[in-house]
C-alpha cells in the first residue's frame, strides 16, 4: 500500500494521493474488512511536512490581505501541534501577549487536559508578534463571542467565527496544498 501511493506522489498533486487513499481505504472496508488508516507508516507518509524554508517563505511572501489568518493558524498549528478544530475554538483570552513572547493556551482538547505552549517573537525574517497583533487589531471590538479566528477577507475582520480554519489551497508559487494538507499535523515543529 505505501509503495502503490508513494508510485502515485511521484505522479500526482498531494490532495490527489489523498483522495486516491480515501478511495482504497473504503474499498479496502467493505471488501477486505481491512481498516488501512490503521497503518502508522502509510499515515506518516500522507501527513508530510512542510519545510522550514517553505514556512519562512509563506509567513514572508503571501499577501497579508489574503493569507494573514492562515498565517496565524499556521503559526499557531506548529508551535502548538494543533489539530484543526483546536485552532478553530481558540478563544481570544486563551492568548497572552507578554514582553517577549506570546503564550497560548489550548483548553478544549481532544485529550480534555489543557496545554499551553509558547511563541516566540521572530523567526527568520517574520516578526511573529508584528504578523499575530497585526491580524488581532483587525477583530472587531464588538464580536459578540469569544473565539479567536473570525472570519477575514480582503485586509479586514467581520465578527463572524471561522467554522474551520484551512490551509490556503490556492497559494500556488509555494504549493502549499499538495505539500502539507493538513494545517495542524503535528510533526517536526520549527517554531
């Protein structure tokens, strides 16, 4: 199984091998009662990394007007290794901006036992604190509730939460999507 899609990273789009996993994972249930998501290996191999450099040059190059709550969530997602709707039930008073870094800290877990992991101001050339109140400035005053990531277009907030935070698939020059398709996968942590 990992020989056939690894053959078919080589020849496809990561979000490809994912749907082709998907694919042989049902048909692997019903005809062979066989649960391949199971295989530790195989699910290594499908959740990969992004690289150091390709972070730099994601949370650096993309537009802030577009990416600027991706690059929180990604921020956030490695340094924390958050799973998806931990990031998106993030609660504004769960992040503690301090002197020298930023502390955040995750209460409703998958687990149920809280965690707190630390940010550091920079990282390459991303100032980390600049990118972090540069997106927290724009919440509206007014949000009637208390989740950190709400919804962001064009340069600005609405009030609206995120009901899921995504990696952004249409960042083409870096390839985000086929590299790392899922945001919060907790694997070898830069930041």
């Amino acid at each position: 199984m990992l020989a056939y899609l690894h053959e078919k990273s080589d020849e496809y789009k990561s979000s490809t091998v994912w749907a082709q996993y998907s694919m042989l994972k049902s048909c692997m249930i019903v005809y062979d009662n066989i649960d391949i998501s199971k295989y530790a290996k195989l699910m290594a191999f499908l959740k990969r990394n992004l690289t150091r450099d390709q972070i730099d040059s994601f949370l650096t190059q993309a537009n802030d007007d577009e990416y600027l709550m991706i690059k929180i969530a990604l921020i956030f997602g490695i340094s924390g290794a958050c799973r998806g709707d931990e990031l998106t039930n993030l609660r504004v008073d769960e992040i503690e901006d301090v002197v020298s870094s930023f502390v955040v800290t995750i209460s409703n877990t998958k687990t149920k036992i809280s965690r707190t992991f630390v940010v550091t101001r920079t990282e390459g050339n991303t100032n980390l604190f600049d990118l972090y109140r540069k997106y927290a400035a724009l919440r509206p005053p007014h949000t009637s509730h208390g989740r950190f990531f709400v919804f962001y277009k064009s340069g600005k907030c609405t009030t609206q939460p995120v009901e899921t935070v995504v990696e952004p698939a249409g960042y083409v020059t870096l390839d985000l999507h086929s590299s790392y398709p899922h945001l919060n996968y907790p694997g070898d942590h830069p930041y």
